[in-house]
C-alpha cells in the first residue's frame, strides 16, 4: 500500500514498483531504470559504452523484458487468447523459446558479460517462474535465475 501514498505518487504516478530517486533524477519503469543506473554509473559496467558493437543487443533485451516477456506473464495470468499479430508482442510460447535460446548462450543475456539487461530479463523470469509458478521451469533459465 505505499505505493499509493501521495509522496510515492510523485514518484511515479502509476503507483506501482520500481521507483526511482536519485538527486534530481525521479524515474519509474524497471527497464528505464536499469538504462538510468548503467548510464549514470558508467564504473560499474552495466551496459556496453556508446559506440560498443554489443551496445545493440543490450538495449534489445533491456527493453525485450517490458515489451515480450511483461506481456506474455499477463497473457498467461489472465489465461487470455488472442492472436499474436492482434498482441504485437507474439504469443507467450514464442517469447519463452526466443529467451531460452538466447540464454542458451550465457551465463548472461549478453554471454560472459553481466549487465543492467539481465536484472530486467532476471526479475521477470523470476517473478513468473519462482514467485508465481506461471511459467514452467527450463533448464537455460534455472540456470540464469541461480
């Protein structure tokens, strides 16, 4: 219910989880959020620099998180039917299988580099996988999650 709070509501108007304040910055939205943190602390290697070859996939699955793997969790929470095209995200099968693919690669989203993508990609794994059990355990991502 802290969310709900008028101060939290200036945080972040939706009255949901993650918020940010950092000095003068305010921000919402985990995958801006981690974008944020990897720009601002650019010592902690958290996302490929400008310029970085690798930079491209990084912002790929930053944001494959919000727009692929959010909408497949709510898709097979609310047992929703509706046609991938209609979705514009593909069905929940198909986002799974591009992730364990992807992983497949690892230890990390982006191989052997960790960054502020696998926290996005991690907390929505973890949140459909261990915390709520929607989504069936692969071996590619227990292996990510421990």
């Amino acid at each position: 219910g802290s969310q709900r709070t008028l101060e939290f509501l200036e945080v972040n108007p939706m009255g949901k989880v993650p918020a940010l304040q950092d000095g003068e910055a305010t921000m919402a939205e985990a995958a801006a959020i981690c974008a944020y943190v990897a720009e601002r602390y650019p010592e902690a290697k958290l996302a490929p620099p400008l310029g970085d070859s690798h930079r491209a996939k990084f912002l790929y699955w930053l944001f494959f998180a919000p727009s692929c793997i959010e909408p497949a969790i709510a898709q097979i929470a609310t047992k929703m039917e509706m046609s991938s095209v209609a979705a514009g995200w593909g069905d929940s099968q198909r986002v799974f299988d591009v992730l364990e693919a992807a992983l497949e690669e690892g230890p990390w989203i982006l191989g052997e580099q960790f960054s502020a993508a696998h926290v996005a990609i991690g907390s929505g794994l973890n949140f459909a996988i261990r915390l709520f059990k929607m989504v069936p355990p692969r071996p590619a991502f227990e292996r990510y999650l421990d």
